[in-house]
C-alpha cells in the first residue's frame, strides 16, 4: 500500500499534524492487510508525526535506519535512532544506501558521498551496520521500470546487497522473538 494509491499522480502530500496522524491510523486500521508475518513501513527520515504516530499506533518490533555516508545523513538517522530508543522501539540496524558509485561500464568504484559513514556510526553508536546498497545505474533503471532489482536481475550483486541486509532483519528479527 502506498500514499502514492490516493493521491494524484503529481500531487504533494502537504500533510502536517493531525492530516498525518490521521493517514496513518486510516492506513493502519482500514487498509485489509490480512494475515501478516511483518508489516514494513518506509518512511521520511526525521523525528516527526509519521513516526511517533506509527510506535504508538502499533506493535513495532524494531527500526532500521537508513543513510547514506554523508555527515549531514549521519546526523538525521543519530536524531531518528534516538527518538526511536526514547519511545522503546529497538534498532536493528541501519543500512548504508548509495554506499559506492560502480560505473557500469569498466565497474570502478568511486566514493561520491564519502566513505564508510555507517561504520562510523556503529562505532559511535553501537547499531549494527546490516549492508550497503551501491548507487548503481541497474537498480535505479529496474526501480523505475517497475521490476526491481531483485526481481529483475535476481542474481546480481546488487540484488544480493538487498538480501543480504533483508536477512539480516529478519535474523534481527527472529533473535528477539527468541527463535534463533
């Protein structure tokens, strides 16, 4: 499910406040999910009402934060994690995206927004580093085609990146429901 669904294709979301919460909770309580393992929820970064509304609205079993290795990004999922550990919901971990440009052409790499930020971080902060996602044209022409990475070009490297970290949650997962 998406916002996307319910609006017009060109039309902001301008939502502050109660428009927000209100969203949310209509999401969350009319949307027919039926039975569920796990209901994943992409959202803005920030601290903000989307957030606060989601952990006190349902049952999360964790946060996964998500940055790119910039300071500036750095400093906004530091602000995320905290506000997700003040109202006592876990980090997982947190996922460096756009990690490397890999030319497609000859495959060098070149660190465009810097390099090993969310390593940093983890030493910083203890939240486990679960992958990265190169900035990589093919995950950027599937995205936009509609057929993902994953789906596309399942064996690739970057569809392997985006594995990699989705088993790592679910191990994340898994560990704190005492299972593995």
């Amino acid at each position: 499910m998406s916002m996307g669904f319910l609006i017009e294709k060109n039309a902001p979301v301008v939502w502050r406040g109660l428009m927000v919460t209100s969203a949310i909770q209509q999401l969350l309580r009319d949307v027919a999910w039926g039975e569920l393992d796990y209901l994943v929820v992409d959202m803005p970064p920030g601290t903000g009402d989307a957030q606060l509304t989601i952990c006190q609205n349902i049952p999360v079993a964790g946060a996964v934060m998500v940055t790119t290795p910039q300071d500036i990004a750095l400093l906004d999922v530091r602000k995320g994690a905290e506000m997700f550990l003040k109202v006592k919901v876990p980090i997982l971990g947190v996922v460096q995206n756009m990690s490397v440009f890999e030319c497609p052409n000859c495959g060098h790499q070149t660190h465009i927004f810097g390099e090993n930020g969310a390593k940093r971080l983890s030493k910083e902060t203890d939240i486990e580093v679960l992958g990265d996602v190169p900035l990589h044209l093919s995950i950027r022409e599937t995205s936009d085609s509609g057929h993902p990475i994953c789906i596309s070009a399942p064996r690739s490297q970057q569809a392997n990146a985006y594995r990699h970290i989705a088993q790592g949650v679910l191990n994340k997962l898994l560990m704190k429901q005492g299972v593995v």
